[in-house]
C-alpha cells in the first residue's frame, strides 16, 4: 500500500469484510484519517466532515474512529490534557513528535528504533507486542514566532 488511494480502499474493504455500512459520511471520516499528515482529533475530523455532510453528528465520527481503532486501522495517541488525536495514514506502532507550542505531530523516520526494540527484548527478556515512542519539542515554525 504505497499510495492514500490504496489506503482509503484498504480501510474501506476492512469495513465491508466486517460487516458495517458504508454510508459517504463514514467514508469522509475513513477518508480524512487515511490521507492526513496532522493526526487529527475528533473535533477536527468532525469540522471537515460537516463541510459537506451538515447534518452529521459528533457521536457518528466518534463511532466510526472508535471502530477503526477496534479493527487496528487506526492508532489513538492520547497526550495528557490535549485531546486524543489519531493516525489513519500508518495505524502501526512508530515515534512521533509533537509541538508543545502548536500541537503539530510528524513521524519522524528512526532506523534505530527497530535495534532499540531488539535491544530491550534481550536485555530484558520481554517479548515487544507493541511501543510507544513520543518527542516533544518545539517546531521550527513556532521557533521562528517566538524569537
């Protein structure tokens, strides 16, 4: 799966193979958190989603993301306070990094995190199902505003 087509059609058949409806707002929803790069919350994805599809309620977006975190198609990354956000594009455990200024997220592309986590597996004799690994810092744009 190289492209955001593919990984729209990919969530899509993952939801039709489970059985659930495919209506155009559930494929707005599916649609935004396979193609974006801002690892959106709830609020935003309802915002988009309304532009075209008014009618659609809060409770429909938060149904549809929880049922594609239930089926591993998204991950949920929750930071304290900050609202949950999540990733749709690469639902698989990877780093992030986040601006405490802006709350931008990007994925950062760590070669080392794959002999990190063969690392901690001998060292400790776990068995790594899963990881999370978050930065956080300031962007260069907010550097940039802030002097």
């Amino acid at each position: 799966m190289s492209t955001c087509t593919s990984r729209l059609d990919y969530m899509i058949e993952r939801l039709k193979e489970k059985g659930f409806r495919i209506t155009p707002q559930r494929v707005a929803i599916v649609e935004i958190l396979a193609n974006s790069c801002e690892h959106p919350g709830v609020d935003q994805i309802y915002r988009e989603v309304t532009k075209n599809f008014p009618t659609t309620s809060l409770a429909t977006v938060y149904k549809t993301v929880t049922l594609l975190k239930e089926l591993g198609e998204v991950m949920e990354m929750g930071f304290g306070d900050e609202s949950n956000r999540y990733d749709g594009k690469n639902p698989h455990p990877h780093p992030h990094i986040m601006c405490v200024a802006c709350k931008s997220i990007i994925d950062p592309d760590l070669s080392s995190l794959n002999e990190m986590s063969k690392e901690l597996s001998e060292e400790t004799g776990y068995k790594i199902v899963s990881h999370r690994l978050d930065f956080f810092g300031v962007c260069p744009d907010c550097q940039n505003i802030s002097g």
